[in-house]
C-alpha cells in the first residue's frame, strides 16, 4: 500500500517563496517612489505656504500702496515704517523698533524694480532629512521710488 503525499516539499516551498519575491519586488520599489514624491510634494507645499505667509506679512507692511525703496544690494526694501532684509537665511520684518522673522531656510531673497513693478524673488530650502527647493518671484505693489 503506498502512503498518500499530504505536504509541500522543501524545494517546493523554496521556488514558491522565490516567484513571490520576484514578483512582489517592482510593487515595493513603486511603493517606495510614490513614498518619495508625496514626501517632496509636502514639503514643496510647506516651502509654498511658508513664503505666501512671508509675502503677504510684506505687503501688509505696505497697506495704502506705500512707495517701496528697494536696498542698494537688493536684499531689502523700507515700505512706509517697516523694514524687510535678508541676513543669515532668515527674512526679518523690522516695525516700530521690533525685528521678527517671517521667513527661514531662505537661500536667496532679492528685490527689483521693472516697469514700475517691485518683484520679489525667494528660493527657499528645506530643513527636513532631505533637502528640497522652492523658488518663488512674486510681484508686489508699489511706487516708483
């Protein structure tokens, strides 16, 4: 009487156990890009709401369509009381004698004036594990000056 095969062989087994790995291999790898790119658009995102605050803190700093008188080296600009410049990657908004930080990690912060229009640059970096860059040139009203 012959005995009845009621298992898997350890070869058996073996070759299941490398097929799913195989195949499972591309799913991970396109779990871990898509992990990535929603990490980078979150931060991109957090980069964006941070510069839009900083902006809108400027032009608050203008209200009345103050003259804008941008700094010589272009790191700066005194809209009516206030004062913004750009020291040691951190934007500072000067009002009444007080100096608070609107804006942080900025790797570049520059002013210009064209056809009458003041444009404000900002490139700003992440602080996060990885680094991540947000540029930004935004326009902001103002006067000749």
């Amino acid at each position: 009487m012959r005995k009845l095969r009621t298992g898997f062989t350890l070869v058996e087994v073996a070759i299941v156990l490398a097929i799913l790995t195989i195949a499972t291999y591309p799913a991970i790898a396109m779990f871990e890009q898509l992990n990535r790119s929603y990490r980078r658009a979150i931060a991109i995102s957090d980069l964006k709401t941070q510069t839009l605050g900083a902006v809108a803190k400027i032009r608050a700093a203008g209200i009345g369509g103050a003259p804008i008188k941008i700094d010589p080296d272009q790191r700066g600009a005194t809209i009516a009381a206030s004062k913004v410049r750009w020291t040691e990657q951190t934007v500072l908004l000067e009002r009444n004698g007080h100096s608070a930080p609107i804006l942080e990690n900025v790797r570049h912060f520059s002013l210009h004036r064209r056809d009458g229009v003041v444009y404000l640059t900002v490139e700003l970096q992440s602080s996060g594990r990885e680094v991540f860059d947000y540029r930004s040139v935004t326009t902001l009203s103002g006067k000749s000056q």
